[in-house]
C-alpha cells in the first residue's frame, strides 16, 4: 500500500499530461520523491500507465476502474488491464466519473482482488461515511465546487476534511484519508495533515504549474 | 483511411487478450495479413494500444473515445490520448458501450479532427442509417441478439446487412459498411461482401478460437 | 396528429408549473388557443398528466418515455402509463435528458405503436438529420447554448433552423421540424414558419413570464 | 412515517398496474389493511400517484424520484412533483433505478426537506451499511439475483437480511430495514420478522397473483 503521508496526482486528461508529455511531470516527481523521502503518486490516462509504469519508480495509479470482470465490455477500463500495465492502485469514483453505489462495492471488491490500491473519492461528509462503510484502502473527499479553484479545501472548508477523518475513523481505523481540491502548496498539505488526513489528491496545481519542480519541491516540504 | 475490404478484430475485454497476451493475436494478424495481401486491423484496449501500434505493423484502433476535449475528465478516454498511443482509428458506440446521439456526434468530429479512422456501430438498419446521416467513415451493423453467437449475422439476418448498405449508400456513396455479430469463417466474409459490406467486426471468433492462425488465414481467403 | 403550424409549452420541473400551478398556465392557453384558432399543446410532468388531460382541451405531452415495454422497470416511465393518464404524445431525447440512439429508435417505435406524437429533439443540423431517418412525427431542433436564454434560435441562428428543415425534407417530407430555444414572441414565432419550420418548441418565454395571457396571445399572433 | 412492520408493494411498471388497473390492487389492500390491522404501502408510477392517492387511505409511494430541485429538468422526477401529487413517500436507488452515490445522498436530503418517507434499496450487506451511514428512513436490502424469482430472500440467503439488520443498526438505531425479492406469502413476512426486518418489500408477489385477495390477506398474517 502507499506509504502514507501521501501525495497523489491526478493528471486528469490534460494537454499537458497526454502521451510523452506526462514524463516530465512523473520524471520530476520521482526525483523529488528520492531527494526529500516524500511519498509520491501519479495517477495517468490509461493509455500512458504501461510506460510511465516502466520509466518511473513512483508508484503510478489508473484514474478509473470499471466494475466488470474480464469479458464482453468493448471500451471499458477492465481491472485485470490497468494491472497488466503496471498500476498498482487506482481511483474510483472520482467527482468527474462517478459510479452508481453498487458498482463502487463491486470495483473495491475487483481492487482488493487484484492486490490494487485503490482510492475512492468522495464529495462531503455523509458520503466519506458512505464510502468508509465499503472497506476500501482510502477515501479521498474532494467537495466538488471547490475542484479546480484557487483556494485549497483545506482553507475554504476545513471542517469537511476534519470531519471526514472522523467519521471514516469511526467506521474504521484501516481506511486512510486524503483531502483534495484547490491544494496548491506546502501549507495547504500540512493543513490537510493536521486536520487528520493522510495526503492530499491534487491535479492542476502542479499540471498547470509553469515552474512544475518547485510546486512540487514545495508540496513534498509540507508533508 | 483503412483499405477495404477489411477485416476488424475487436479483442474487447477478454482475458485471453489483455496485455502482453493480445500479442500473439496481433502477430498472427500481421504474418497473415502479410502473406495474403489480406487488409486487417485490430482493436485493443486502452492499455495495450502503445505496446501494440509499437510492435506491429496492422492498423490498431481503439475500442471508445469519449466526446471530450483535453481537460477536465478523469478516467474518460481523450481522443488525443488514443492518437498518441499510436491508434489511427476507434470503434464508437459499439453495442457494449453505447452513446447518446449528441456524443456520437462529438466524437465523429473529434476523430475527423485527430484524422483517425472511425467505425460506428449501429443495432439495426434505421439505426444504420440515422449514423450515416452523421458522415462517418464506416458504419458497423451489428444486431445485438447475434453478438457472441454462433450463427454469422450474414446467415442468420443477411437483410439487415443489405438494407444497411442501401440505405447508407443512400445517404452518402463515401460511407462504408461493415457488419459483424457470429461472424466465425471464411464464407462469412466471401457472404457480407456479397451483400454489398465493405468488411466484417468479429471478436470471439477469433479470439476464442483454439486454432487462431487457420481460424484467420480462413477468415481472410474470404475476403 | 398535432396540428400545424403549433406552439408547444414544455413546463419543465418548474415550481410555476408542479401541480395545481400548471392549470392556470395550462387555461391560458386553453382560452387563447380557442379565442385565436391557434394550434397549441402543453408538454407537463408525468405527474399532472392526468389532471390536465382530464380538465384542458389542448393536447396534453409526456416531457419524456423511457424505450421500454411493461414489466420490471422501477421509476422508468412507460408509454403505455402516460397514454393511460391522457398524454396524446411525449417529446423524446430533449436537451435535457439525452438518450443513447438505439433508444431513441425504441422510443419512436414504440409511441407509433401506441399513436403517440413523438417530438425528437435534436441539438444541431447533423443530429436533426440522424433523427429524420428514424422517421419520427416531430424533429424539434434546439441549440443546447441557448436554452433558456434571451436572444430566440430564430435571431442567432437562423441557419440552424432553415437547414434543418432542408436535411429533414430532404429525408422525408413527411417529417415536420419544430425549433427552439430562446422563443419569446410572435415575430420569434413568425420567422420560425419563414424559416420553414412547423412551429416551436418552448419553455421559460412562457413559465417565467409575469404577463402569462399576454404573451401567449402575441406568441399565437405569429402563427 | 410508515408504521411497521410494514409491507410495502412496488407495483414496477408491469401491466397489471397501470392506469386504472392499479385501482383493484389498491383497493384490496386497504381493505384488508383496515380489516387485519396491518401497515401496508404501495408504490405505483409517477402517472398514477395522484388518482390513488385521491381514492385510497393507504400510504401512496412514487417508485423514484431525481436529486434535483424545481427548474430546467425536463422529463426527470421533482421530488416536489410527487409530493404535490399525493404521495407521502418513495423507493430510492431500487435494483431497477440505480443512482450514484453523490445522488443517493441528495434524493435522500431533498426527501428529508420534504417530509418525505423514503426507501433506499441495497444490494448486499456492504451496501446496506453504505446507505445507512446517509441516514435514511428505511434501508431495504434486495439481491437483484432473487428479484422476481420463486423464492424469498429469507429462506435462500437469511443472511444477507440478518446482517443488513445488524450493520444498519451498527450505524444508526433509527434507520429501519425492510427486505425484498421473492417474498410470496405469510411465512416469508413472518421469517422477515424474524431475522430482525421491520418489514418487507415486494412487487410480482401481490402482481402477478392470480387471486391477489388471498395472497394479500396472507402477507399481512404474517405481520
């Protein structure tokens, strides 16, 4: 399982991060994760895990998973595949692919499985709870007005976060947390650390950073 | 543009045809597409498109692109994301994996943007028609009850596929016509071109076959 | 079938227009629609279907049918149970609750079966040609941009409407257009037929007017 | 809210339920309701909520509603719409209706505002603890599998109702658990009871009946 504390980087579907592209950005990552012992990340288009799983060291994650076992899905994003490719953990659920309840059962289910790491988000408290109720190795809640944005979750609405700890923690000890949206920076980490949390999930902030290695050498002191 | 007549092999999700396994399927499309001067192409999965367009000659497609935009879309399938795989082209709404009409749209135009080829599938020959009325490169019946089955749509429903060539010929003479569903041998083929197809989409049949190569090197004497 | 040229009123899930509320709308255009010979149907909620059609003259719509037949389908709306409740017909795949193509050749097929009118909205020249070959009563053309907007589709997009009409003729002269978007008076309405459509769609021009018999009656004048 | 224990009628979209066919079921349920002293409820289609809530003193359920407030929502379930329309309650996320998480949790909220009982439906043991942490009314769990089939959940799989109850009130004392699929007669209710459910759920059970007056009469013995 990723070491915790964590910080994990969705690169979504940008420009940026698309094909050979998103190499630079795993590259740095991986070279601040040995040069400050930061645990670290990156979650890629399923058609960039098989070789950013093979150039890079730190751990690379799918951005999705469907709940399907192997078979007749033509274009669904299968378990056994991500795996095949060299992730070791995968998103779930996330705000911009959301899942209908049963489904997320069944993909924590296929993650365990298939020994994956597997991150579920969440967009507030009762649904943190929800999604803890499942056993899965993570809950990352992420409120979804604040995705993107410049003012870091951990700022904008603390209690979601130090809530969600409780709640999850109340359910289960075993399941971790992260905290995500807006996280821009060292202090927005160290905030999400002493809400309770176990890592941040970030995307822009270092994806449309224009001095992407000090963002990240930055974020990597806040742990 | 894919030469016709064709023959396409979606691997869909199976087993035998994730990662490093889709390979020896994809080799022998390759020698017998050599040796026969046969036109073939195949469709994998997200994760093995690279590994796939970097070891083989035949055209390799996708099997979906969402009707997106680089951005903001954890997990979707980015038609930029496909091209820099190494795909030319991608299966659209396949009966598995259907779209609303506004996004089979999008994604028609997204991929004449990227100029990758597109197949889009189509249930029955209103639905046939009402694709072509969208300008695609190809249009793909496949009747969904057949799909899997053991009895070639070109036996089972052999009108489907010549009224699907009439009335998208009707539409547009640039649109090509492909049909699948059963499609397992050789007089399969020699048939769907008898009734006016440009190529067949076939999956288990070769995919599940014991005998891949004669399974193959028959499927192409019918072309 | 509906009589045309024709005003459609789609009440949407407007809190002017849930329960009781939508019987003074729908008297209105009862009145008018009568005082001015004025051709005119009311699109409500499944659930005021039949305390509308039991009390207003004016044909009465579904807002939408699910393609589905009776049986074990939980909280889908059938087309047998909007017939039931007085529904004379339903618009399908409105901008605002899209459906995958096959669908929508189920729901055209199965409201001819049950002689509903069916308006089919579509979002562009392109979509509006794709549902004219699944012959429908009704393409309703609505550019989702300018929905619930201020300028009518008739002032900013003019060609949006007069090409629709020609890709639709020019399947089939049996197939009437309607536009919408932005249609709030009678000249908007008067350039509609210019333009050579049947009549319009529309839905806050007439829920969130604060003068309701007023603007009915001039969007009436431009028939 | 319901009293239980409570038997509650989905009557889905089947045939002998529609329009003013569902007027005899209803009826010979609040007869023998009123007869046998036993809660019972039923949940018919949107179209009909208002003619049985009008005609019977039984609880009247809508079989879904949408996570939206009044507005731009054409053809989807205002929950407002249902309440309007008579009913005092409705199923939530049932197997046939599926909803994501973040949905589930909305509906829920937007039911609570309206003072509207509701039934979430679950799938297993894990997602009926999921559902429970939303603090719903009534968490009622169903495997799909057993849906419509000849026997109950309380004689093929006990366990999945024991444990339901017993997560759920893990979670919260004050959610209640109904069970459903393939429930028939009184010893099913009866057994339901037992394992610690405060009621059941049923629909081709009563529907699909023959002599739905003994079969009803039954069911509520079993109370």
């Amino acid at each position: 399982m990723l070491e915790t504390p964590v910080i994990v980087l969705n690169v979504k579907t940008y420009e940026e991060a698309t094909g050979p592209k998103v190499f630079e950005i795993a590259q740095l990552m991986e070279k601040i994760s040995k040069e400050m012992d930061a645990s670290m990340a990156i979650s890629v288009q399923a058609t960039d895990i098989k070789s950013c799983a093979e150039r890079f060291s730190i751990p690379v994650f799918a951005q999705h998973i469907d709940p399907i076992k192997p078979g007749s899905h033509t274009g669904w994003t299968l378990p056994e595949a991500i795996k095949s490719a060299g992730a070791v953990g995968t998103l779930i659920n996330h705000s911009e692919h959301r899942l209908i309840l049963a489904d997320i059962d069944v993909c924590i289910k296929r993650a365990k499985e298939l020994n994956l790491d597997h991150i579920v988000c969440s967009n507030n408290v009762e649904t943190s709870k929800a999604i803890a109720a499942l056993s899965p190795n993570f809950v990352a809640v992420e409120p979804p007005e604040l995705i993107g944005g410049d003012i870091s979750v951990t700022t904008a609405d603390p209690d979601i976060v130090s809530n969600s700890v409780k709640v999850v923690k109340g359910i289960s000890k075993n399941v971790k947390v992260l905290c995500g949206a807006g996280v821009k920076n060292g202090k927005d980490v160290s905030k999400a650390l002493e809400l309770g949390a176990d890592g941040v999930l970030l995307a822009s902030g270092i994806v449309k950073a224009k001095d992407k290695e000090t963002v990240i050498a930055d974020l990597a002191k806040g742990l």
